[in-house]
C-alpha cells in the first residue's frame, strides 16, 4: 500500500514472499470484496518457538488473525520483546498478507524488517525475539449457507440472506473487525447487534456511534472523550465512545462521514487498542470490537481521495454488502409475518397485501416495510391486513390502484398520526431532520412521538 515503508532490501526475500507498496489492488483485498460474498478461504498452520525454546502450533483457520503479547489477540505470544498488537495474518486472493501493526523491535523476514509482505509458501519470521514459521495450507475452509431462517433479529430465506447468516455464525465468536455495507434501511443496525450478542462479548456493552448524526467538530470528543479544559464548554471530563464500549463491541455507523483528518486517530484505535481523549496526554487501553456501516461504497472514497487507503484496510477485514429487499422478494413475506406476530395484538396478512408489497420497489428497504406494516396495523380494524390497508409513502399509483380505498372515518386521531409519522419517515428514508419539516414540528417533538409509538 502506498503509506506503507519498506526497511531493508527487497532483493533478499525469497521468491515466494513479495513486499506490497503499490497501493490498493486485489492483493489486499478484504475477506469478503464489495458486492460479492466470498465464501472460502485458506487455512494454514503457525508455529512458535520463544526464547526459552518453548514451541506453541496453531491452526490458523479464520480469514484474518492479530498476533501479539497481549491476551486479546486472536494467537497471544508470550515474550516481552514482542508487542501488545504485532502483526496480523490475513488471506487474499493470491496468499496470505503479513503486516506489522507498528511494533517496536519490527516484523523480520528472511533479515529484513518489512511493514507488509505476500506469503506464498514456507516461511519463518522473527517478532523480537520469537521465531514464527508459518506453512501456509492448501485446503480451503468453506462456509456454508446457513439452513436457518433467523439469526438473531435479522429474518430471511434468500440464499443471500442464508450466505450473510452462514458468515456471520463463523465470524462471530471472533474479534474480527466488520464492515457492512448496503442502502439506508436494510438493517445494518440489527446485523452489528445480532454480531455482539453471538460473541463471547454479549454481556458487555454495545454502544452505537453514529458519525453522521454528531456535528464534525464534536466528533472526536464524542468518539474519544474529551478532558475538562479541553475546549469551550468542556467544564468536566468525559468518556468518548471507545471507552463506552471497553469490554463488548463499538457500532461505528456512517463510518464513510468521518473527517480525514480524524482518521488516522481511529486506525491507532483498531491497531493499537488504544485511544488519546481531546485536550490529553494520556495514552488509555481500550478493548473493544469494532464494526462499521456505511451506504457508500468505501472503495470509491478511497479512489477519490475522500477516505484513507489504510483505514479502509483495517476496517474491511470482513464486508458484508446487505441486499436491497427489491433483491430478495421471497423475504417479504417472512418479514411482514416476523412483524405482526411481535405486534400486540398480533394480526395476520391476507394473501392480497402480500401480492402488493411482492410487487412495490422499496426505496427505504426493511425500514419502510415495516413502517408500511405498523401504520396499516394501527389504522386497521380487523385482525386481517389487506391491500386496501397499505399505503406506500413512494408510488402514488399503487395507492390510487388498489382495491377499495382506506377511509379515515372511525379511526382515533392517535392511530392517524402514528401512521402519518410512519409513512413520512419512510418517504424521508429514515432522516429523522427531514421528516421533522416535512410534518411542521419541531425535531425534539418528533423524537417524542416516535418514542410514543415505537416508530424504529
């Protein structure tokens, strides 16, 4: 990669180790590249042998492992000539990638300290003074579909649905770091909660940082605290969100909105464990795992110079790209039936509004499929929803076109203002600022309202 040195002469590795310093290409590309799910990946075996002659072998069978002195990396080495976070160990399409985190007495291979280097086949390397020999393998380890339906929150029968679950069930005992990717409304959230809640941190916190709802020049406080003094109105220290979450997982939404300048603080956070509060000199470990969402595609940014090459590696360990419900039609009718048996009280769907909703493009996704279920549900005065009780915040024709028409007559004024609420935050594709003006109140009473109705 293009940020990354090299230290000694490259004509000295062997053949089979090549040193990466051209940028971001397929050689390092993420376990699972952008748009596409790659569901195989190499196994390999690692050997260590420490100063006091003492040897340790592992398998390494995940995409990516951390290697380090410290206990929370995925393979602890127990040296103190080697680093808390060392180096990592990742696949990629031609072998497997070797990067130094930043250590201090370096990575070796073959005499010369490298940053990154592509292993093909044997090879030994030295972490001070700990000698690490790792035989790449040839077998592939395969993930498979998941047969199952659910996984935690999230439902679905697509095969792309089954793929994402059957990734997630290996991933999520890990501490891998994920990004997901997908349009505004396909359930990012619900995916990092289900992650945090099937891994060993499931009783620590899970906190949500939404980058592109906190001012730009409040970030950084809000993602790494801040001490008293630090700045104006700074009058008590204060806890950013790494250290909220110190214990379970970190959700980083709209990562793609952070400022350039604030992302080498948070590629020393991923790297490190480590963070620096505003106004402070003080370095505080933090152990956290991290997963991302954007709706852009960070790879582009990355091209355009709008996100930085490195914190994009260090972030795409895994991505998983979420489908658009236009792309998974068979879902609807498991989603809509998910919805109103958690519903109170719980109501069933006739065959005719199913054939509707099958047949609507859904530009807000999950989201607004839910918002159109809710709303027709608190409108509604049968236990039985039918096309008549759907409207569709996007395409007046399908509300014009339907059979019959929804009156208004005898329904409560709360029931008609939930379903108000509902439909304009879909048509707004869930910004919460839009739908405030659009409906002429305030966001503060927005806020109380959909609290009020539990309006997601």
């Amino acid at each position: 990669m293009s940020n990354l040195a090299v230290v000694g002469d490259a004509a000295n590795l062997p053949d089979s180790t090549r040193v990466e310093a051209d940028g971001l290409d397929q050689k390092t590309a993420p376990f699972l590249p952008e748009g596409k799910p790659m569901l195989s990946y190499r196994v390999g075996r690692l050997i260590i042998t420490r100063p006091d002659g003492n040897r340790q072998e592992h398998v390494v069978d995940l995409p990516h492992v951390r290697i380090g002195s410290a206990p929370n990396n995925d393979i602890c080495v127990q040296d103190p000539s080697v680093s808390r976070f060392h180096c990592e160990l990742r696949h990629s399409p031609e072998g497997f990638v070797l990067r130094d985190l930043g250590s201090t007495n370096g990575t070796v291979v073959a005499g010369m300290r490298v940053r990154e280097a592509l292993i093909q086949d044997e090879v030994t390397v030295q972490l001070g003074r700990t000698a690490l020999r790792f035989i790449p393998g040839e077998e592939e380890t395969q993930i498979n579909p998941s047969k199952d339906v659910k996984f935690g929150a999230l439902v679905g029968r697509s095969t792309q649905m089954r793929e994402i679950f059957g990734v997630l069930a290996k991933i999520g005992a890990t501490d891998l770091t994920v990004t997901l990717q997908g349009e505004t409304g396909t359930g990012k959230d619900l995916v990092a909660r289900a992650i945090h809640d099937h891994s060993p941190r499931k009783n620590g916190p899970f906190i949500v940082f939404d980058a592109g709802a906190v001012a730009s020049n409040l970030i950084e406080s809000e993602l790494f605290g801040h001490e008293k003094g630090a700045f104006t109105g700074a009058t008590e220290q204060r806890q950013g969100a790494f250290e909220l979450a110190d214990g379970g997982t970190l959700f980083i939404d709209e990562i793609g909105e952070l400022a350039l300048e604030l992302q080498p603080k948070l590629l020393r956070a991923l790297e490190q464990r480590e963070i620096q509060r505003v106004g402070g000199s003080r370095r505080i470990p933090v152990d956290v795992r991290v997963v991302c969402a954007t709706n852009r595609s960070l790879l582009d940014e990355v091209k355009k110079g709008r996100f930085r090459d490195d914190v994009y590696y260090r972030i795409s360990v895994v991505v998983l790209a979420l489908p658009a419900l236009r792309e998974r039609r068979e879902d609807i009718e498991l989603l809509v039936k998910s919805f109103l048996d958690n519903g109170d009280p719980p109501m069933s769907i006739g065959n005719d509004a199913i054939s509707v909703l099958q047949n609507y493009d859904w530009p807000g996704n999950v989201r607004e499929l839910r918002n159109v279920i809710e709303a027709a549900c608190a409108m509604c005065n049968e236990t039985i929803l039918h096309a008549k009780d759907l409207i569709f915040a996007h395409d007046r024709d399908i509300n014009a076109n339907r059979d019959g028409a929804m009156s208004l007559a005898g329904k409560t004024l709360e029931s008609i203002e939930q379903a108000a609420i509902a439909q304009t935050l879909a048509h707004c594709g869930g910004n919460r600022s839009a739908a405030a003006r659009a409906l002429g109140i305030a966001p503060s009473t927005l806020y109380l309202k959909l609290k009020k109705y539990d309006i997601v």
